[in-house]
C-alpha cells in the first residue's frame, strides 16, 4: 500500500515498496512529457507538504529522493539517527497505469513505515510492519487522494497480479482470523481491507492484525 517490507542489514534501513522484491521493472519507456512531469513534481511537493505536518517535534531530517532513472516499481524507507528517507524509483514514477493519487499512497504507506507505530517489524527496529504501514496511509493521507476507494482498490489489484494470487474485490472481504499478528504481505484482499478499514476509521482487519478478546471480571 502501498506499501510492504523486508528488513535488510542492520535495524536502520528497511527495502519497502509495494511489490515484494525482486520488483517488476519498466525496461523501457518513453522520455516523460514536460507536462507530467510537472504533475508528478507537484504530487511529490504535496506529499512531502502533507508529511511535514505529522512529524514528530523535534522534527528530524526528512527527505523524499526521487531517482528517475532506475527503472524498478519501487521505493524505500530508510533510518539513519536523525536522517529520516524515502526513495521513489522511475520505474513508479513513471509507470504508464499508474496516477497520482496511487504514487501518493505508495508514498504515505513508506511514510507509515517510519511513523505508523505498532506493530513493528522487528522487536527492536523502528519500522512499522506491512499491515500498519498500510493502515496508517489510509488513516492519514486518504484526504490526499481523489479518489481514495478506488485507488486502493487499483493498486491491490496490481499487487496481486504481480503475486499471482487472486484479484481482491471491495465487495469481498477477507473473513480470516488470525491467532497471531502477521508481519509480513498480507494477502491482496487483507491489504485492500486494510486500506479500506483505514479510509473509514475503522479496527484493523482481523485477517493480519490480532487483538486479545476482552476478559470478563465478575
């Protein structure tokens, strides 16, 4: 969401995008047009706008990276002190089936690595884990997006097409239940719950995220 993870090296640097690695690429494209590439210049200046204001105080060192020649369907959070980064590849950015709103999503769910809290990712790592990062986008930047339902529902769809697992479907939720919060890629259909659950200001879906039911006291 966009949106997954997988640590690598140390506690300070987490490889995170949508796609799980090896992410698919975009060997070839054509030059971006001027004109999109303003429009893409300024989703990035509107996300970044919009992260400012949920950093914590004292803010630490925020930056988004955009390296328009690598061709991979990526990008990546990473942690060094106070050095907070996001990495967004060309292969997103200029991805012909992709929109705003859906850059803008993958770009917030790198952000909720780095402030959606628990769960982590690791005990001791700073990293939220796939679930709350995608929670955490929908939760705080789907004022962001134009058409939030929809964008969720596109890029889960290509998630599962790049997994080759089923096409999840907004009418179709997930109705597992796990016995132990899942850290890793939901499925495609948990990940638009989630999105989903996020957008409407809901629990987070049973189907990664596992609550102890309530005890009685008598």
């Amino acid at each position: 969401m966009i949106l997954s993870l997988l640590i690598v090296g140390g506690l300070n640097t987490a490889l995170a995008s949508f796609f799980p690695n090896p992410a698919p690429m975009i060997q070839s494209h054509q030059k971006m047009a001027g004109s999109r590439f303003l429009e893409i210049t300024h989703t990035l200046d509107r996300f970044q706008e919009n992260a400012q204001s949920h950093l914590p105080k004292p803010a630490p060192e925020f930056s988004v990276i955009s390296k328009w020649e690598d061709p991979r369907v990526n990008a990546m959070a990473s942690r060094e002190g106070n050095h907070w980064q996001i990495h967004i590849y060309g292969g997103l950015l200029q991805h012909p089936d992709l929109t705003d709103d859906e850059v803008l999503l993958v770009l917030c769910h790198e952000l909720g690595h780095h402030l959606g809290g628990t769960p982590k990712a690791s005990r001791n790592g700073w990293s939220s884990c796939e679930g709350q990062a995608d929670y955490w986008s929908a939760k705080n930047c789907g004022h962001l997006l134009h058409s939030p339902y929809q964008t969720a529902l596109r890029l889960t769809q290509m998630y599962a097409q790049n997994m080759m697992q089923p096409t999840p479907d907004i009418e179709t939720p997930d109705t597992t239940k796990v016995e132990r919060t899942f850290f890793g890629y939901p499925s495609p259909q948990c990940r638009l719950d989630t999105l989903m659950a996020g957008f409407k200001g809901l629990d987070r879906p049973e189907c990664w995220f596992y609550t102890e039911k309530s005890i009685l006291h008598y």
